[in-house]
C-alpha cells in the first residue's frame, strides 16, 4: 500500500521536463568544459613529447660518456707510481 502511495506522488513538483534553455545551457557549458580539457590534454601530450626526446638524448650522452671513462680508465689504469700502486685504484 505504501509503494502505491509513492509511486502515484510525483517526484518534483513541476513534472513537465527541462525547458529548451536549460538544456541548450547545460550544452553549452558541456562543451566548454569539453574543450578545455582536450586543450589540456593535447599541451600535455606535446610537454610529453619534448621530455620524452630529451630523456632519450640524455641517456645517449650518458652512454657515450660511460663508454668513453670506460676506455680512458683502462688506458690510465696501466700507469703505475714508482711504489707499484696503480693511480687510479679507487675505481
């Protein structure tokens, strides 16, 4: 009997929908809301982009530089004091 009496109640007062207004508004700001954030989000892929190349470089030049600190302290590690130490014994 209760669930008679509840559905029969309508659930707002005025229960004849959104006017042409409302709706055309509530477009209008989905649609700001929308492009902004594909804004967003397009500056962020770009930012992305950018950091993304410049990490690749950075880890190039890191591996060049290794490489080349590599062959320079097995070249160097050759020499030795006239005590038979090698100079470059704390690598």
């Amino acid at each position: 009997m209760l669930t008679e009496v509840a559905m029969k109640k309508p659930l707002f007062k005025n229960s004849r929908g959104f006017t042409l207004v409302e709706v055309l508004a509530s477009i209008t700001i989905l649609a700001i809301v929308m492009l902004t954030v594909g804004a967003i989000l397009a500056n962020n892929a770009g930012v992305t982009k950018k950091a993304d190349d410049s990490l690749s470089a950075l880890q190039i030049a890191t591996g060049i530089l290794r490489a080349y600190q590599k062959k320079t302290l097995m070249k160097c590690s050759r020499w030795r004091t006239p005590h038979n130490r090698l100079i470059f014994n704390r690598f």
